[in-house]
C-alpha cells in the first residue's frame, strides 16, 4: 500500500529533512512549464531503465501532475525493493495552489 503525503506536510519536511529525495516523474515539457527547485527528474516511462539513479536508503517523495503517475512510480519503487515511498496527494497542481502560489500552473 502506498504512502500518502499532502504537498503542505512534503513543504515542510523539505525545509527540516535533507534526507528526502523529491522525484518529479511528469514528462520533460511539463517540467519545462514549471518544477519544485531541488527535484531530482526522472519521466516516469524512463524510471525502469534509470532506477539505479535513486538511493534506496533514502525516503522518496514522488510527484506528478495530479497525483496518479507518481502513485504508479511510488508501487513500481515499492516492488523494486525500496522501503520509504510517498505519493504527493494532488501533485505540482496542488502545491501551486496551496504551497507556491506563484507557480505556473497548466492543464
């Protein structure tokens, strides 16, 4: 079962826990548009062959667009063997919202 994270409670662990990872697994024109700043991009269609890229003994936040292809990678990792894996519940769309309304937002 995979872990949920709110994008406000992610905010705050960034800014006290150097040892979460967050993973942006949209694609690169989504990326382009907008990306949280120290987010570590790997698409989610390369996450397979680029796995190897992300440490394990680390706790992963995993974020998307809305939610559901990080969900996706969260249970590929969690298969993979890796122990600490969140989803980011609402995705980029909600942290604009809700953590950085400054943010560029798109459909």
């Amino acid at each position: 079962m995979v872990q949920e994270i709110s994008c406000r409670e992610l905010a705050a662990k960034l800014e006290q826990d150097r040892a979460i990872v967050l993973l942006d697994v949209r694609d690169d024109w989504e990326v382009e548009i907008c990306m949280i700043n120290g987010a570590q991009h790997i698409p989610l269609s390369n996450l397979p062959g680029r796995v190897d890229e992300l440490p394990p003994e680390k706790t992963l936040a995993i974020i998307c667009h809305h939610g559901v292809r990080s969900r996706h990678a969260a249970m590929f990792l969690e298969d993979y063997g890796f122990k600490d894996v969140f989803n980011v519940t609402g995705g980029i769309d909600v942290w604009a919202l809700e953590v950085e309304p400054d943010m560029t937002r798109y459909d």
